[in-house]
C-alpha cells in the first residue's frame, strides 16, 4: 500500500496550520503519527503539499508465470504451494469473462490453449524459476491446476502482464459499476462464492467480471451494463444490491473499499466498515483539522 513508502508529510489543514509529519524519519515514537491520518483521508483534513517518499532497491529481473485453475477455492492453495517453495512479488487472478474482454480489447494472444474458469498470474525472481517450476509440478499432480505458461524474457512478461494491467480499461465500455472489496486471504473463496451467487441471482441479465490482488485479500467484482439498459436504470438496480454485498463484507470483517476510497458513491455505507464509535471520532478529527468544512466537503463521512 502507498501508505507504507510514505515517510513524511508537509499538509495545510483547513485551519490553516502547517504541520510536518514524521519528518521523514524512520523511528519516531513521539505520540500520535499524523502522518497515516492524512494518507486515506481523501483531502478531508488538509491539503498535502509535499511527500517524502521511501525508495528500495530495483529487483533482479522477474518472471511471469499464468496458470489456469479451475476452482477459486483452488487459487489459495496454489498460493499456498508457490509461498512455501518461493518468495512471490505478485499474485493476481482474473475470471475467463474478463481473460475474454482484455484479449479482444487489445487484440492480445491467450495464454494458454485450454479455457479455464480462472487465472492466476504469479511474479518472482528469476533466480527462483527452478523452484517455481517445481511448485507448478506439485500444484499439476494435486490437481489444481490445468496448465500454465512462464514468461522466457522480459517482452514476454510484459505481455503476460497485460493481460491483467488491461482489464479496466478494457471493459469500461461496458460501464461496470464497481466494487473495490477486501477480506482476510484465509475468506477469499467462501465471500466470492457467495457475492457471485447473490449477484447472479439478483441480475441473471448482467456480466460479472471478477479480478483483483489474491496475495492481499482485495477484490475487483465488476457488473457491466448490458447495451440496452440506460445507463441511469442500471446504476440504480447495481446500487440496490449494494447493502447486501456490503453486509457479506461486514459479516467477514472487510473493508468496502480496499484501495479506491470512499468518496461520495460508498460515503453512506461507511457503517458497514466502521463502527459508529470510530465514524463518531472521524467526525471529530474532520472537526479539529477543518473547523470551517471546506476540505473536499460531502465526501467521505456519511451525514450525522
């Protein structure tokens, strides 16, 4: 998360202070660090004026290696499998459905020659290729997966890489109304069973197109708009079923938004991730840092 590179921050709050979070050290213990309060906070509380930033070392050269897994449940134990043999610097899925739009959008080869329910795409050192092929081995006479490809240089990585980097962009003519949803990894097939089964049953006429990042818990769940519907009605009928996807999320100790933030679309359904203790303590920070409400006012809190 960006939060964790963040090492200080200079912000303008809505009274007008300047402050200096952290002053980009690396152990500071002295009370509250301000600094994660403003990262998150949509612009609520102050404006940032300037970032220090951490910095690490480039990785060695990577290898991209996609898989087809029949199951989601399965996708966890493959997880699993490559986590015990190597170290992954990335573990992403995709469904068939959005496999199937991000080819014909960018005119893009498929992976594999078989079709398959699900994906995963795995990033990892190229040091560690012997030990990847092996944990694909185990993974093949387990029965979790059906095939795989590994990348052979980097233009072949780049273009594994495609194949989830394009997904957005290749189904926003579809007007998806989106869901940015997270839950413990150890949750991830019980919730995608049950919100694919809710919304299924809810709109048998609309495509669901699921993606996200497996290796942190975070799921994209997609509805994209059928050509006829005006894009009005759809919005509506997505925004009806939206308390029930967030009540599966709250019952799992989610998040509704896992990256994206609240904003004004999910600013009501905030209770559904927050206590009213902790929205009541939000309400007062807006209170200290913006007294005069003129910091992104609206968005966010949900009205008292």
């Amino acid at each position: 998360m960006t939060r964790e590179w963040v090492a200080g921050l200079r912000v303008v709050t809505g009274a007008g202070d300047l402050l200096d979070c952290n002053r980009g050290l690396i152990k500071n213990a002295t009370g509250y660090d301000l600094r994660h309060l403003f990262v998150g906070s949509e612009g609520t509380l102050g404006l940032v004026v300037e970032v220090d930033i951490r910095l690490t070392a480039p990785p060695e050269p990577q290898r991209v290696m996609v898989l087809g897994v029949s199951r989601f449940r399965d996708i966890l134990a493959v997880l699993d499998r490559f986590q015990q043999a190597l170290t992954l610097s990335a573990f992403e899925f995709f469904s068939e459905l959005a496999l199937e739009k991000v080819t014909a959008h960018r005119k893009l080869a498929r992976p594999l020659s078989d079709q398959a329910p699900f994906y995963a795409l795995l990033e990892f050192d190229a040091s560690a290729e012997d030990k990847a092929l092996g944990a694909f081995d185990t993974c093949v006479a387990a029965g979790l997966v059906t095939d795989g490809v590994l990348s052979q240089s980097d233009a072949q990585a780049s273009a594994l890489w495609q194949l989830r980097e394009g997904i957005s962009e290749s189904i926003a003519a579809c007007t998806p109304y989106k869901n940015d949803l997270s839950v413990r990894v150890s949750r991830l097939p019980a919730f995608l069973d049950g919100i694919d089964d809710l919304v299924r049953a809810r709109y048998p006429d609309f495509e669901v197109c699921w993606y996200g990042h497996i290796g942190d818990g975070n799921l994209h769940l997609n509805i994209l708009k059928p050509d006829a519907l005006p894009q009005d009605v759809f919005f509506e009928r997505c925004h009806e079923i939206s308390p029930e996807i967030f009540a599966r999320v709250a019952a799992l100790n989610g998040s509704i938004s896992a990256e994206h933030g609240v904003g004004l679309l999910k600013r009501d359904f905030l209770p559904f991730a927050r206590s009213a203790a902790e929205i009541a303590l939000m309400r007062a920070m807006k209170a200290v840092f913006d007294p005069a409400g003129i910091m992104n006012p609206g968005k966010l809190l949900p009205a008292a």
